[in-house]
C-alpha cells in the first residue's frame, strides 16, 4: 500500500484551508458585518414659533417663496388670499419677530405673533387698504408649520444642507436648503438653533 509523506498531508490540509477561507470571504462569510447606525426615522415638522423663526431669521437664505401666494383669515372668519408669487421673510429674532412679505412687486412689513402665525401689518403700507396687506391689516395661517427632510439623516450632530419648507394653511412654500444638523439625542438644529426633537432609529449601513 502506497503511503503519503506527511508534509504532502499538511500541505494539502493548508490547501483546504485556504479554499475555505476565500469561499467563505467569496460568499460574505466574515465578520465584516456593516456598522449599525443611528438616523432620524421620520422628516422633522413642528408648529412655527418663535424659536423656530429665530433659526430662520439667522439662516441664509432668509426668505422663503409661495410661488402660487397662500391663504389665510383676516384674523376673523373671513379669508383673505395672497394671489401670485408671493415671499416671506423673518427680519428678527424675538419673541414677537418682525416679518417683511413681498407681493405684487411691493413689500409690506409688521410683526408676527403666535398660535398659529399672525401677521400684522404696519402702517404705513405700500398697498392699498383694501389689499390683504393693507395697513393695520390682519394675516392668520393656521396650521403654520416648519418641516426639515431628516429621514435617514445620520444622528451624529453632523450639519449637512438639507430641504426646509414652511406650510401656511394648505400651502407648502419651495424648499430651500439650510443647514441642519440631527444630534445623537435626536435635537434637530437649523443653524445653531434647536426647532424640534425627531424619533431615532438603529439601522445598518450609513445613513446621509
């Protein structure tokens, strides 16, 4: 009967073994499983206040756009409508923030109050006193609410440029990318202020 030099034995047990072990790495077989991650499971959305405007009257841009105007009531019952391109802008931040909103080519300004968002026109107004933006006219939209699109971003207090829209009633603005940062605590941050906190989740992979 034939017999095997043991080395030959080894040297084949070594071949096996380094068959295995690249089948294995071939068919994801290691332990380089991807790192689990924390990211914001939702987008971000809270009520417009005077927090959240004072991120918005520091961030750059600094005015949002309706391209189709938006709706609201005289503060009252009565609706009033702001019709065609139409912009707003915070010019403040406090606790009664000044705002200037641009409609038909001429701006009016005045001072936002909460519960939903008031605009109250100053006077003088470069409109007529029968447009909605008239003097000492009244603006209320309700609902008023920010939305920050944080799904899936990275809860590691990285500041990354993502989309922020105001909703006015039943209009939502043009996004416009600001500087939001999720922190690991779940605080979501426009600019270097906190507007909401989001709900985290654990997943696998990287998040944006």
């Amino acid at each position: 009967m034939q017999k095997f030099p043991v080395t030959s034995v080894k040297l084949t047990k070594f071949a096996l073994g380094l068959t295995l072990a690249a089948t294995l790495a071939a068919c994801g077989g290691g332990s380089d499983s991807p790192a689990a991650v924390t990211v914001a499971s939702t987008d971000t959305s809270a009520a417009v206040t005077s927090t959240s405007v004072a991120a918005l009257a520091t961030a750059t841009p600094t005015v949002v756009s309706f391209g189709n105007g938006f709706s609201g009531t005289d503060g009252t019952t009565t609706a009033v409508t702001l019709t065609g391109p139409t912009t707003v802008a915070f010019t403040s931040a406090a606790a009664n923030p000044t705002f200037a909103i641009t409609n038909d080519g001429k701006t009016a300004e005045g001072t936002t109050t909460f519960g939903s968002c008031i605009f109250t026109v100053g006077d003088p107004s470069p409109f007529p006193s029968a447009h909605p933006l008239g003097a000492n006219k009244v603006i209320k939209v309700e609902p008023c609410s920010l939305t920050a699109s944080t799904k899936d971003a990275t809860a590691n207090g990285t500041t990354v440029q993502r989309n922020v829209v105001l909703t006015f009633g039943g209009t939502t603005s043009d996004p416009v990318k600001l500087e939001v940062t999720v922190k690991p605590d779940g605080s979501v941050l426009i600019g270097n202020t906190q507007v909401a906190k989001v709900t985290l989740t654990t997943t696998t992979g990287g998040g944006n």
